[in-house]
C-alpha cells in the first residue's frame, strides 16, 4: 500500500509551486497608498525588519530578557515576547517593526488627544503593529493585538518617514495608535531625526515601560499622552493585562524631565468608575504631579472583547469631572462626547472659555503669550 | 431508588498508543521511511481494534473529507514533524478514499515549512502544503472567544478543512513546561505571544476548546521520534533524545499527560529536575481537565496505554 518513493512524495507535494505567491495582504493596502499620494514610491512590503532590539540582556542557552518594559518577557530562541514584535533568533533580540508602519495618518492634536499642547496643530501620526498590554476593550485591536507579519507594513525607515512629515506640512510627528513602546527604537531614531529636521515629536503610550527606557526617550520627546487606564491593580490585571504601578512611576518620570504630559481615564462602566477610585487617582495627582495636569475622562465605547457593557454615561464623566475639580486639578476634560462643555479649556482664575473646541475643532483661543486674554493668569503648556 | 444517568456510569479509560521503532532513525529530507509507515499502521490498528489499517482509518474520515495536519515546524530541520510521518498519514488517508488535494499539511508559516524541508504546494496536484500566511489563506476577520482567549482562527482549520490531524512533537517549553499536542494550537491563531503568562494556564486548554479547533480535530500523532527534553521548543542538539515513537490517540489531555510522563522519566534519567522543580510547573493539564473545559482525562491512572514495538 504504501509504495511511493520519496521522489514521487516531493514531486507530487511541490507540483503547484509555481502560481503560488507568498506575499500577505490582509488589511486595506490601496487606502494606504493613496492616501502616500506622491510617496507611493515606499510601496507596501510584506517583510519584517531585522534590526537588534535595545535593552536586553542575553542569558544562558540563547536566551533573552528583554528590558524594555516591567513586563521583562524571558524570550527563548525563535520566539516572541509578549508584544509580539521582538524576536530573538539564536540569542539575539531583534525587534521586527524597525521602519515598518502599518498605520500613518495627519491628524489633529486634539485627537491624540493634547489639549495644552500646540493647539489647532497636526500631528503626522504612525504606528507599527503589536502592543505590551491587551485591554479587552482596545479600539485598535486590529493592529495592536497581532503580530507584524499580519499588519500591511510600508518601508518607511525614520529619515524618510520624517521627509514625508515635512512634505506634509505636519510640525509635529506623533508615535500612536497602537503602543510606541513596542517600537521603540523606532520611535527613538525618528525623534531623534525629526528634532535635528526642526519637527516636535509627541508619543500616546499606555506608559508600561522600564525607567531607563523611559528616561532615553525623554531626551527626544516634546510631549507624552499617558493613559491611565484605571487606579487599582486588579483592573490593570484582569482587563488590560499589565500593571498599575510602573505607569504611575512613568508619570513621576515625566514629570521629572520635564516633558510635556497629559493624562487620558477611559471610564468603563462598572469596571473603574468607582468614585472612590477616582478620588484616590486624583489625589496622587495632586500630590505627585501638582494641579496643572490636563486629566482627559473619556466615554467607553463597546470594542473588541468588551462589548457586554453600554457606553459610558455622559453623567457618569461629569460626576468624575466634579471628583477631579473637587480634588483641586485644575484642567479636567470629558472626551468624546462632541458638543459637552467640558471640552473647553476654562481659565482657573476668572473661569472664562480660554480654547473653545467642538470636536477635534478650535472655536476659538484666547490665550496669548501663555496667558489668560482676560486677566492674564498664566496658563500652563506649550502653546507654540 | 437512585437513577444514574449514562454518563454516571463507568466510562471507558481513554486510550493512548504507544509504538516504538528502536531502529528507526530520523534524517532531516528524508519524506519516507517504510519502518515509520509500519509504525503509523500499527499505532492506528491498536488504538482503533481494528486488524486492518484501511479499516483504522475509516474509523475518522471518509472520501469526502477534506484533512487538515497541523505540523510544528518551529524549530528548523532537526526538530520539526518529519516527513516520512506526514506521508505515512497521507498514504493512510488515501487509503479510504481522501483525495491528494483534499490534504493539506500546514503551519504558521510558508518560511517554517521550507526550513523544515516541506514542499510548498497551495493549489497544484498532488498534496497540498502551505502556512496560514499564504496570500488569500490568513486568519478569520472575525474573532472566536473561549474563556480567556479571543483569537482569530487560521482559515486553514476554520474554513478549508471538515476534519483535523494534529501532528505535534514532544518537547519541554521553558514557559509551560510541556509543548505537546495542546500547545501545537498555538500556531493555528493570530496572537499566540499573548497566552504565555502564568505558564500558558488557562490558556493552552482555553485556545484547544476554541470551537474550530475542538470540534474538527479528530485526531492526535505525536510525532516522539526526537523529544527536546531541555530548553525548548527550540533545537537543542544537546538535550534531544531519539525515542523513535509515535503516540496515538484522542484525547487531548490524556496525550498530552502521558507526554509528560515520557518527558519526566527522560529528564529523570539525565539526572535533571522534574519540571516543576525547574519552575515550569505543567499548570494546564488540571486545566483542560476541570468542569469548566472537560477536555480530556489527565490523571494517568485512569488512562489506558497500550504500547508496542515495530521491530
């Protein structure tokens, strides 16, 4: 019965070889590329980079620890670490996004969003694939929450992606949407390049990364959005995978070197809208970063794995919004919800609208020289 | 009067065959060898009670069934399923009538596949052998929960296949300790570099019951010709053991729990710690076996093994 040679076995098993293409295409390529325009000559490639990782340490038996954040991944030879795009191959660490987004878009600051940073700005935006947490409710999924061979990747090293944010206008190149820290080297290369080009560089991370990481980056970042995703470690635990306290000592960080911050809650109903919580968070604030932080509270929408829960009630935010204020911070912001008057930036002292927004939109902007129009308060930011 | 229902009353132990070939020797590009061919017909006879192997067969799929066979191709030539096992299973699928092109061996990876010595073949004649990342192949754009997983599915398992052989190695992992068959399914979902912590636990039992997964494979074949005793799953020319076996069978967890039998008494045998002791505790076994996912009997007591010898 089982009279077939090995050479029939191979001959047979390889007779379609020819027709068969071995590229991936699983997302939107032709949205990328037209919206590249004149830059369509970084055309889509589906291969990975190959660049060694930063902040490891090579272990026994081809091993790695990797140091990039408190996660600390102990990665065997051929495999990943828990965000999926750090590979260790016979006991080095590479890091395969290296100059390989899979997202790039100008968007507005306000997005992002920094409300006390360069305000009615555009932010050239990129991101690769994977992330070191897996919030249950990520609205990004589909490029945070896969590796990078599933992602439609542009060949897009930090020197060119730095010409394209010029060529577009944008002062400003923001790592986002899914967690820069994951690309890391990436991220720190093309601020470095973009700041010697004259461009601002901001970054939107969960803040899940190690202090001595952290502190590099800082050298080459203007402004960091941190999201505070709840104030107990047991929401950290069971619904985005990570740990509460490195992100509070990322905060202490930023503040230490001076960069620019800003803080984004996303309340979801039930799981860290507790209003004890919420004190307790606006405390250590107080406390740790002073009253100028701009705390964002923003609506929960069902996404991804979390889609038993409603979106978060508008009174659920202005009740967090009163918890904060009550608490003695002074900026406090509700997002997401077009049109609420607590997107508006009010000054502190004689509570007159400073920045008017509906959306993503200036209405209008009263503050000069970093201070109030009306009675001269001094407005903490950077506002050009 | 007490009434039990059928499922009080004594259940059959699980059966998991053994078949060693002394002899045997792997070579990496070798695809057939007639002792591994001896060694599968005897493994399927066994563990069915079927005296001809035709028949063995006939016992999972038909010839209308369209056969997927997950490899492990992770670690290179030396340490990947071997070829002379995916052809022995195909010439047994055939046997009972399953088309050439209604077999598909598989991976993660077209890459995987070359390096262990596996002909590409999506869509010619003859078997057909390609990785999930296969332009037009990929993951389900939507995905399935099960427990604390919620994955994407290889269109391989979810959409092209009726039926499953899953075609794992036998080797310790410096994470949960054992990756055998269980473990195997991590390359059949888009984000396996999420399920590592606490030792794989839940996860290894959450991803086998995702429902593509549980409902269409049929069948296990560890391929335990090579076993990586230590530091796994990658190649390690130096804590591989030839233990020239197939071990047959279909319950998950019971494989999987004589698995790491085989792998302790080896790790015993070279003077190495148990795995626990080594902090690689085997969390998942007790897992997949709880009430809340009723895979398959991990206690080895109440597993039937059956084990014989192809001279």
């Amino acid at each position: 019965m089982f009279e077939s040679s090995r050479r029939e076995f191979l001959k047979r098993a390889a007779g379609g070889l020819g027709g068969l293409a071995l590229t991936q295409v699983p997302f939107s390529e032709r949205s990328l590329l037209s919206w590249l325009g004149n830059a369509c000559a970084f055309a889509a490639v589906p291969n990975l980079s190959r660049v060694e990782a930063r902040y490891y340490q090579k272990l026994e038996h081809l091993e790695v620890e990797c140091r990039i954040c408190p996660r600390k991944c102990r990665v065997g030879d051929r495999e990943r670490g828990y965000c999926g795009t750090r590979e260790n191959r016979d006991g080095t660490y590479y890091t395969l996004v290296y100059g390989k987004p899979c997202s790039l878009a100008i968007d507005p600051i306000e997005k992002k969003p920094f409300f006390h940073y360069m305000p009615g700005s555009t932010a050239f935006s990129f991101a690769t694939a994977g992330c070191n947490m897996n919030c249950k409710y990520c609205q990004n999924w589909d490029i945070s929450q896969v590796r990078p061979e599933q992602t439609e990747n542009l060949d897009l090293p930090p020197r060119a992606l730095v010409k394209l944010a010029r060529e577009k206008g944008a002062p400003i190149i923001a790592s986002t949407y899914s967690e820069p820290i994951v690309f890391y080297e990436y991220v720190c290369d093309t601020a470095r390049e973009g700041r010697r080009q004259g461009l601002r560089n901001v970054m939107i991370t969960a803040g899940y990364i190690q202090p001595e990481p952290l502190a590099e980056l800082c050298k080459v970042l203007d402004a960091v959005k941190v999201d505070l995703k709840a104030f107990t470690e047991k929401f950290y635990k069971e619904v985005v995978h990570g740990e509460l306290s490195p992100v509070l000592e990322t905060l202490k960080g930023l503040k230490r070197a001076g960069v620019w911050h800003e803080i984004v809650y996303l309340v979801v109903p039930t799981l860290n809208d507790q209003e004890g919580d919420l004190k307790a968070m606006c405390q250590w604030i107080m406390k740790e970063l002073g009253p100028d932080v701009p705390l964002h509270f923003s609506r929960f929408t069902p996404m991804y794995l979390l889609k038993n829960l409603p979106p978060t009630p508008v009174s659920t935010l202005e009740k967090a919004h009163q918890i904060a204020k009550g608490a003695g911070l002074n900026y406090v912001y509700i997002g997401n919800v077009p049109g609420n008057p607590y997107e508006h930036t009010y000054c502190p002292n004689c509570d007159k609208i400073l920045i008017g927004r509906m959306g993503y939109t200036i209405l209008q902007n009263y503050i000069r020289k970093g201070k109030c129009q009306f009675c001269g308060h001094p407005i903490p930011g950077v506002w050009k | 009067m007490i009434i039990r229902s059928a499922s009080l009353q004594t259940m059959p132990k699980p059966r998991v065959v053994i078949i060693k070939a002394p002899k045997f020797q792997f070579q990496p590009g070798v695809a057939q060898d007639s002792l591994m061919d001896r060694m599968l017909s005897l493994a399927m006879t066994k563990f069915t009670g079927k005296a001809d192997p035709r028949d063995a067969w006939a016992r999972f799929f038909n010839p209308k069934s369209v056969v997927g066979a997950k490899l492990n191709c992770l670690a290179g030539k030396w340490l990947s399923t071997s070829l002379p096992l995916a052809y022995a299973v195909a010439q047994g699928l055939k046997s009972v009538g399953v088309k050439e092109g209604n077999i598909i061996f598989w991976e993660r990876m077209n890459s995987e596949l070359k390096e262990a010595g596996y002909p590409l073949n999506y869509e010619g004649p003859g078997l057909r052998c390609f990785a999930t990342d296969t332009n037009g192949v990929g993951y389900d754009s939507d995905l399935t929960v099960s427990g604390e997983v919620g994955s994407r599915v290889s269109r391989v398992l979810s959409s092209y296949v009726t039926h499953h052989i899953n075609l794992p190695l036998v080797k310790d992992h410096t994470i949960p300790g054992l990756s055998a068959g269980m473990k195997n399914f991590y390359g059949a979902i888009h984000n396996p570099n999420k399920y590592h912590d606490n030792h794989c636990d839940p996860y290894v039992a959450d991803v086998y019951s995702l429902p593509p997964i549980k409902s269409k494979n049929v069948l296990t074949i560890l391929d335990a010709t090579r076993i990586q005793y230590n530091f796994g799953p990658a190649y390690k020319a130096q804590w591989v053991e030839n233990y020239n076996a197939l071990i047959v069978g279909t319950d998950p967890v019971a494989l999987d729990s004589v698995a790491l039998k085989i792998l302790e008494d080896i790790r015993r045998q070279k003077s190495m710690p148990t795995l626990e002791k080594a902090g690689r505790p085997v969390k998942y076994l007790a897992t997949a076996a709880d009430s809340s996912h009723r895979l398959g009997e991990y206690r080895l007591t109440k597993i039937e093994v059956i084990e014989a010898e192809v001279i």
